[in-house]
C-alpha cells in the first residue's frame, strides 16, 4: 500500500507544483510561432494542398507493400515447393493490384503538381 501512495504521488507532485510555482505571463513573443530563430515569414495555419496528403496517402501504400513484401520473401525460401507456388501467384496478384492502383492515381494527375 505504502509503495502505490508513493507511486501516485512522485509523479503528481512535480505536475501539480510546477502548476502553481510557474509564471502565468503570456506574452506576444510567447504565442508566436518557432522558426528557429528566424521572423516567421507567414501564418502558422497555412493550408496545405491535398497533393501533400494524396503523396503521403501513396508514400504509405507502398511502405506498407514493403512490410508484406519482406516476410513473404522469406517464407519463399522454404522448401515447400507446392506452397512456394500458390505465394508466388498470390504476390503477383498483390503486386498487380498495388500496380494498377499506382496506375489509376498517375492517370487522375495525382502525382502531378503543375
């Protein structure tokens, strides 16, 4: 019992302390946005264009393709070779999949930024 009231109060005693003790003054300087020394040249709620996000969306298809990729690729390697087979054929059916949808967003001009 002793060591769960310490448990509990080591770490709430710093938070609650530094929440009394700190100073509560909030200047302009304080509210601006960090450019790491720099004057802020814009806003810091600029929009971003949808391109970012359908590059980012696209980045992570692939990454996760690779995480797929890597183990299938290992149990290749095994001597099974009635199983080696059917994860072949299911590989070129994932890879297809993943080239055609590459294909559908190079048509729609999603990696265009022109």
């Amino acid at each position: 019992m002793i060591f769960f009231v310490f448990a509990v109060i080591f770490p709430v005693l710093p938070i609650v302390l530094g929440r009394f003790l700190r100073p509560s003054i909030y200047g302009k300087g304080k509210m601006r946005p960090y450019e790491c020394g720099i004057d802020p040249v814009t806003e810091a709620h600029d929009r971003f264009t949808v391109r970012y996000y359908i590059v980012a969306m696209l980045f992570l298809i692939f990454d996760v393709e690779t995480i797929f990729l890597l183990p299938w690729a290992v149990i290749y390697m095994g001597n099974d070779f009635s199983f080696t087979k059917f994860a072949l054929l299911e590989m070129f059916i994932f890879i297809g999949i993943l080239i055609v949808g590459y294909y559908y967003a190079w048509r729609k001009g999603a990696l265009e930024w022109a």
